[in-house]
C-alpha cells in the first residue's frame, strides 16, 4: 500500500480528470532505472503529480549542452519538487542546487522517504548535502559496492 499526502489542493477528482500538476523529481544517478527509482515514482504519481523525471533520453541533449543549468531550468518549469536522498542518507551536490532552485522560485519541496511523500522544508536540508567532490565519491563507493 502507498501512503501519500495529497497537498497543493490536489484531489482524487482532479487526478481522474487528467488534471496533474508536474512535480520534478531530484534524485541521484545511483538510481536511475532501479526499484528504487520506479518505486519513488509511484509514490510521486500517487499524490496526483505527473513526474518529470530527468532520467529521460529526451533529456540527454539538454543536459550535454547546458549542463547542471538544464535541470535547473525544469525546476522552474514545475508545480513542484520532490527529492530522494542517496540510500546512505546523505544528498548529492546535484540534488541539493535543485532543491535550492525550487526553494528560491517559491516551488513546495517534498521528500519521498519509503513509500510515503511529505512536504518539507527545502531550506532544512542543507546540512545533508554533500560537496561535488563528495557527492563524486559517494557514487563510485555506491557503483562499486553494487559491483561486488
């Protein structure tokens, strides 16, 4: 079973209509096309959002021309954020600028911990988010425990 939160003044209605609101959903590359991934996801969609998912092949050439800036731009193109930390807990550079970007735009953060979505405030999290060069270690110790 999904436990969600529908918030924003989002109804079960307004879901069966087709009206979704689009929430971005940060998360690590570590879980790009994993359990983990398509499990957030369904959380994500069962609180009434349609998911932007930058792991998308319609989003490579996006990102190879304008880099960390193309994500940020998504960001502002949505209705909301969701993020999901690294399984260690911590929160990569990446995700941490787009949670920043949305905090700044006014766009509501929430965090898919599990299988249950929360509304949070993206100003908290600053203290779990890791340098690049950290962030860069974390996934090669991730990628590298996943290999053995």
């Amino acid at each position: 079973m999904i436990c969600v939160y529908l918030l924003n003044g989002v109804t079960k209605k307004e879901v069966l209509m087709g009206n979704h609101p689009r929430c971005y959903f940060a998360h690590h590359i570590t879980d790009y096309g994993t359990p983990r991934e398509i499990d957030a996801i369904a959380v994500i969609e069962e609180a009434g959002f349609e998911v932007d998912n930058p792991n998308l092949p319609e989003h490579d050439e996006g990102y190879k021309a304008h880099g960390m800036d193309y994500f940020l731009g998504l960001v502002a193109t949505c209705d909301a954020l969701a993020l999901q930390r690294f399984e260690t807990g911590e929160i990569g550079a990446g995700v941490g600028k787009e949670v920043s970007e949305a905090v700044t735009l006014g766009i509501p953060v929430y965090e898919v911990v599990g299988n249950i979505l929360t509304l949070i405030d993206g100003n908290t999290i600053h203290e779990s988010v890791l340098s690049v060069d950290a962030t860069r270690a974390l996934i090669r110790a991730l990628r590298s425990a996943r290999e053995s």
